[in-house]
C-alpha cells in the first residue's frame, strides 16, 4: 500500500513509521524538520520536506491508497499553530484526498474532542480543532476512520485496549505505543471504515477491539 503520512516526527509518529516499513508499505513522510530527514530516509521511507501549514500538494506526489494524519501542534506551541496545523493542515490533507482520488484517510483525534466542553479551558482551542476537523471528515465519501485515544502515554505497548463508538471515561488513558498499533491495524480492516473509535488501555486485543 503506497501510504502518506503526517506527523511523522511527532511521538506516534516515530512508533508508527517502523510498523508500516515492516509491513511492506510504502511510507512518503512530509517533514519540516531538515534534521529529521537522514533518520527516516535511513529508516526506508520516502522523505518530503514541506509545511502542512502551507500548500505541499505540488511536493508529495500523487496515487497513494491511504493518508494517516498523526500531526499535531504540541503542548509548546500558541493557538495560532492549533489553528493552522490541528485545524487547517488536517482540512488540507483531507482535500488532498478528495482531489486526487485517494480513498482511505485515518484521522488521530482526541477523546474529547466529541465534546470540548469536558476539557481543561487550556486544551480547549486543540480540542474545537479536532472536532471542527473530525466533522469536516465526516462529510466526506473518503473511507475514513477516526481514532480518539485517551491522555497519552509513553508506556511500552501491550497490544490490548478498549474501544467503542463512544467512552465516557473522560480521565482514561492510552499508550502511544498501542495508538500506533490501532492505526495498523486500521489500515487494513475494512469493519473500521467510516467509523469513529474511541480508544482507551484495556483488556482486549487491539484486532479484536477495532472489530467490535
């Protein structure tokens, strides 16, 4: 599967890309950090450099299967940067899609995002974003699936979480580790199209999970 990815620098991101190489994928990463390139060139993907902020369609190529969308702005960063990468670089990569005929879209949200109003007053600005561009999503004919994983972590992947439609457990958590492994998994599950999955640790394998 020829894949494009966003965020591939990012904490998912980096735990991601090593999966997709394994499987066989051929993985087009869109970096602005020159630095990061040597590293993930090394790795086996295909490295662009460019801004998701700003018009890349002309530098990434075309006749790809899937986009995955892992970027986000980070906790450092002003809302002016929750606009335009959370927001608008997410609404870019999905017309990326629409345009040029790629069918499948996996979109990173948040928890939260079903409802910013459950978040800190901090995060709400990332949380509307995310849910101003699961929304536009929907709209789409894409074969979308939208994944929204509790409060991150850096615990080591246990290959079991829970996911559902919809999970009011608001203070759960999940690993970025198993969030990577659900986005593999996703890529190749058709059960999983058209659907927004609410992701938290848990008890049952991932396969088995994204199925029910």
């Amino acid at each position: 599967m020829r894949i494009l990815l966003f965020g591939a620098t990012g904490q998912i991101g980096r735990l991601l890309v090593p999966k997709l190489l394994e499987d066989g994928h051929h993985l087009t990463t869109l970096v602005r950090d020159a630095a990061a390139v040597p590293e993930l060139a090394a790795a086996g993907a295909h490295v662009v450099e460019g801004d998701l902020e700003r018009a890349f369609d002309a530098t990434v190529g075309r006749g790809f299967d899937a986009v995955i969308f892992t970027a986000g702005s980070g906790a450092s960063t002003g809302k002016d940067k929750t606009l335009t990468v959370d927001l608008w670089g997410a609404i870019q990569a999905i017309r990326f899609c629409e345009q040029h005929q790629t069918p499948r879209f996996i979109m990173v949200s948040a928890l939260k995002a079903e409802d910013p109003n459950q978040g800190k007053e901090a995060i709400k600005p990332y949380l509307v974003a995310k849910h101003a561009a699961d929304e536009i999503l929907k709209t789409t004919q894409l074969a979308y699936t939208i994944l929204r994983p509790g409060r991150l972590t850096n615990e080591a992947e246990s290959g079991t979480i829970r996911a559902a439609a919809r999970l009011d457990d608001y203070h759960g958590v999940i690993s970025r580790a198993n969030v990577a492994e659900c986005i593999r998994q996703c890529l190749n599950d058709q059960s999983t199209e058209r659907k927004t999955i609410d992701l938290l640790d848990g008890e049952t394998p991932v396969p088995e999970a994204l199925r029910q």
